[in-house]
C-alpha cells in the first residue's frame, strides 16, 4: 500500500488531477454538442425567429432534458476553471477559501435560477 | 569565516505591471491566456445569461422585455450597453469554444502538438473568433 499521509506520502499516481481534468473534458464535449443543436434548430427554422419559434425549441421533453444536463455538466465545467484559476493566482489560504466557496454559491445559485426557467416552460 | 560571496540575484514572484507587460507572447500564449479571461467572464456575467434566457424564454411579454432592453435599454441601464455587454460575452463564447475544440483536438493527436502546427492553430483560433465577433458585433449594433 502506497503512503497518503504524511511528509512521504505520494502525491502522484492517485488520480487527483486526472479525474477534473478528464471531466472538464467531458463536460465541454456536451456543451458543444447542444452549442451545435441549438444553432441547427436556429439556423434551420423557417422565417422570423420571434417568441414561438425560440420558446418552441425548449419546449420538447428531449431537449429539456438535454438542456438539463448541460446546465449541470456546465455548473462543474466552470467550477474546476474557476478552482484552477484561485489555485494560481490566489496564494493566501483564508482568501482562496473565501473565493472557492463564493464560486460554489455563485454557481450553484446561477443553475438553481436556470433550471427553475428551464421547467416552468 | 569566508568573506561573505557576493549578493546574488534574487528572483521573486513576477509583478503584474513591470513585468507582465514585458512578455511578448505567441499566439499560442494568446489563445491560452484569453481561454482563461474569456472563461472568467462568462463567470462573473452568468447572472446576465440566465436573465437572457429567462426573459427571452418565459412568455411574449417577458420576451417583448428581453427585446426592448437591446433597443431601448432597461432601467438606467442603456441599450447600447446591453449590446456592447452581450458583444462581450458573444466573444468569450467564440473563443472559448473554438479554443476548447483545439484542446480536445491537441488531447488526442499526438501532431496537433507540435510547435509548428500549435502556432497555426492559434492563430486559426484568435482570427476565426475575432473574426466572428466582428461580424456578429456589426450585425448587433445593426451596421447591416
């Protein structure tokens, strides 16, 4: 067994940065799949894009749905940038905690707002 | 006791102002630095976004809201900086995007890497999405 503690634990090889960093990578693939579907059913719809037409493309189940999980994969997508930019320029603790914890607030708040909108439609 | 050796250089952090305006950076430099401002704020607008969708989605009237605050502004807040606003983070979203898809790209293709074909895909990347943006912010100011 490897040592996780102390002076001569090993800080490599136990998946701490791969596992944000591979799903920042996920998560930005589908974002840019609905990015995708979303411009389609834009670009592809018929005449004036006007109030029907926009609230119409949120209106099937699929897309709700999908929306959904863009709203969550978005909400940790930002939350690891957010942390890596804390983590680089933010060196006193209480301070970097401080903004941490605003960023889940802000963030968990801002999906909170979104998806309320989403399912009332 | 030896004489004491001479003081040698002392190299602490880099200071944002005398140095960082110093350094001459590649395009990939660019691409890189702009990923994280341009991500930065779409965080700190997030509130603007979800206003967006949520009066331009929830029903004509709020829709008709969601339309007048472009042309005629909302509160004491003009529309031209609504505009000028929503250009922002038209940009950031550009960047971000076509920055991330040439992230995934350089993930997996061991030639995307390389010294050569990452300075052309950065460059690629600040003139497609500068480009975008233009065009996009001519068409929201209504130029055409």
């Amino acid at each position: 067994m490897s040592v996780n503690y102390g002076s001569k634990r090993i800080v490599v090889g136990a998946h701490y940065g791969l596992r944000d960093w591979i799903a920042q990578r996920a998560t930005a693939v589908l974002m840019a799949i609905f990015t995708v579907v979303l411009l389609a059913s834009l670009i592809f719809s018929k005449g004036p894009i006007g109030y029907d037409l926009w609230a119409g493309i949120f209106a099937a189940q699929w897309m709700k749905v999908l929306t959904m999980v863009v709203i969550i994969a978005l909400l940790y997508h930002v939350w690891i940038g957010m942390r890596d930019i804390w983590m680089d320029y933010v060196k006193p603790v209480i301070a970097r905690l401080v903004l941490q914890v605003f960023s889940i607030a802000w963030l968990v708040g801002c999906a909170g707002w979104a998806i309320q909108v989403l399912w009332r439609l | 006791m030896p004489e004491l050796a001479k003081k040698r250089p002392e190299f602490r952090n880099i200071n944002a102002f005398t140095d960082l305006t110093t350094y001459r950076l590649p395009a990939a430099g660019w691409v890189s630095i702009l990923h994280r401002v341009s991500g930065a704020i779409m965080f700190v607008l997030m509130p603007f976004i979800i206003w967006m969708f949520d009066t331009s989605v929830s029903s004509e009237v709020s829709f008709s809201r969601f339309k007048a605050a472009f042309n005629s502004g909302i509160g004491f807040v003009p529309g031209w900086f609504i505009k000028l606003v929503a250009l922002a983070l038209i940009w950031a979203y550009l960047h971000h995007f076509i920055a991330g898809l040439r992230h995934l790209w350089m993930d997996v293709n061991h030639h995307a890497v390389e010294k050569k074909t990452g300075a052309t895909t950065a460059t690629a990347t600040l003139v497609l999405s500068i480009g975008l943006a233009v065009v996009l912010g001519a068409k929201l100011f209504g130029l055409y």
